[in-house]
C-alpha cells in the first residue's frame, strides 16, 4: 500500500515579499518597499529580533481594538503610504497587485498563495482545452483569478464584497489584463446554480475562510457548509479534463481533513497532493498559513 505523503509547500519565487521575523504571535513582514508589523495567532514561539529592531524597522503597526481578534487601526511613521503597487514576476507570471491597510489587518495579497498562482498556470497550460473555464469562488483580491487569466483561462471570480470585486479589477487592469466575469454573490447559492444549469468548469479554485456573509446577509461557517459545498462543486467540475484547488486557513482544519472531505465528494483525484502551506521567516521558522488540496488530470 503506497503512503500518503502530507506535503510541506512555500513559494520559492518571491522578489519583492520577505518574511522577516515572527513569534510572539506577531510577524514582520517586507512587502516591496515597505515592513510591515501584524498580529499572528499561529506564531506562538519567540521572536528571534529584539523588540527595539522591530520597532525601528517597521514602517507601519497594526494595532488591535480592545476586545476584538481582526478589527483595528495601522499606526503609521512618516512617509509610509496608505496604498502601493507590488509586482510578482516569474518565467512564466507577470502579476502587480495593489496592497492597502485595512481595519482588519490584511493589505490585499496572502504571498503564501504564489504556490497555487505557480499550479494554476502550470495546469492551465497543460489542459488539452483552449480558454479552459476557470471558476475562482470566495476569490478575495483576485490572485488566483489573475494567474489563470494569465495563463490563458475564461475565468470567473466570485465574491461577495462589492469593494473586493473593485480592488480586483485593478489588479487586472494593474497586470495588463482584461475580461474577467465579475460575480457579487454568495458562494454556495452560485454554485448551486450553475450545478442546476448544467454548467462545467475545467478548474476550480476554492479559498472559504471560516466564515462570512453573502451579500444578502447569508451566513457562511466553514464546519458546517463546506462538505455541502464540496459536493455540489463536484458536479460542475470537468470528469476528463481538470484541476482543483482547495485552500483553507482555519486553525480547527488539519490537511487529514481537507482529504477526507475532498475524497467523500470527488470520484476521482488524480496527482493529488495534499498539506501546508507555510512562509520560512529569516531565522529559518516556519509560520504555517493554511491547508491544501490539489488535483488534476494533468
């Protein structure tokens, strides 16, 4: 009996993003010209800077509300901007991103993702379809989305936040893209029609965060919905021609569980592989930043 191997991935082409340091529930972060300082709640060793060293490098400290876990406001120094542009450049990719402080902690762009950006262009490639149809659901900013397009897709990019939708078409527009379908909708009743009309996608790519609301107020909570979601997407990917990615950052998920859940919903994996994600600051820590499933005919 051939055993699983639980996969360790970090992205290996990252000019402009740079992991500093972590621990202390924190981590310090380069991204472009700029270092930012952020809550962690996966980094729970010690840092292996002094205090004093972040403090004088960081350009901008995000500080939480009293009482709240996301919600907070960036304690800026002088000449730090609100809003830049940072490219992402392989052989194969040419992406530019527009980041930004938000109240929430996040600047637009997860760079442990440039691993899946790296499989969707490879696998896009790959297929035996011209213009694969791609669907990107809960699709954030759009990195996914923009990766495919790239790569040559008809992609779809759903999410339900209108300003989520804004700040990803000028992620495309940044990159020198176009015609991307734009979706503001909840992503479990937008699967569920295309499963009812019989549509098809040859990839599918899936990043539900624990949990959300539909722009109608529909509640999402990723214990209890994702196996229905899996399931219906299963209907609407391609049985010959296919990838599919599954990410999810959720401490209460182990990759043993995104597996189970895959394989109850989808007949067939082929090359699948299946672990964490993770960025390696500069003292060699690993910060552990999600749980993958991929697989794909080609």
């Amino acid at each position: 009996m051939q055993q699983e191997i639980i996969k360790l991935e970090t992205p290996q082409n990252w000019k402009e993003y740079q992991l500093i340091d972590s621990g202390g529930f924190e981590k310090l972060e380069k991204f472009g010209k700029y270092i930012l300082r952020r809550p962690e709640p996966q980094a729970a060793w010690d840092k292996s800077m002094p205090e004093t060293e972040w403090e004088r490098t960081a350009n901008a400290t995000f500080k939480k509300d009293k009482g709240s876990q996301e919600k907070g406001e960036w304690i800026l120094k002088k000449g730090m901007e609100e809003r830049w542009f940072m490219p992402y450049k392989t052989d194969a990719l040419d992406l530019n991103f527009k980041l930004a402080l938000s109240s929430f902690k996040h600047v637009g762009i997860f760079p442990e993702q440039a691993s899946n950006w790296e499989f969707i262009m490879d696998k896009v490639k790959k297929l035996p379809v011209k213009n694969p149809k791609v669907l990107n659901i809960f699709a954030y900013t759009g990195g996914a989305s923009i990766a495919a397009k790239q790569a040559g897709a008809d992609i779809t990019h759903v999410d339900s936040i209108k300003q989520v939708i804004s700040w990803s078409r000028e992620n495309m527009e940044a990159s020198n893209l176009e015609n991307i379908r734009w979706v503001v909708e909840d992503a479990l009743k937008f699967v569920k029609r295309e499963a009812k009309r019989g549509n098809i996608y040859q990839g599918i790519i899936l990043d539900p965060p624990a949990y959300g609301r539909g722009p109608d107020g529909e509640k999402w909570i990723l214990e209890e919905q994702i196996n229905e979601l899996l399931k219906t997407v299963a209907q609407i990917l391609d049985k010959e021609n296919y990838f599919l990615i599954l990410n999810m950052y959720s401490m209460g998920f182990s990759s043993l569980i995104v597996e189970n859940l895959v394989k109850c919903s989808f007949s067939q994996t082929l090359n699948h592989e299946f672990g964490e994600l993770y960025l390696q600051d500069n003292f060699k820590k690993k910060l552990p930043l999600g749980v993958f499933y991929r697989f794909a005919s080609v």
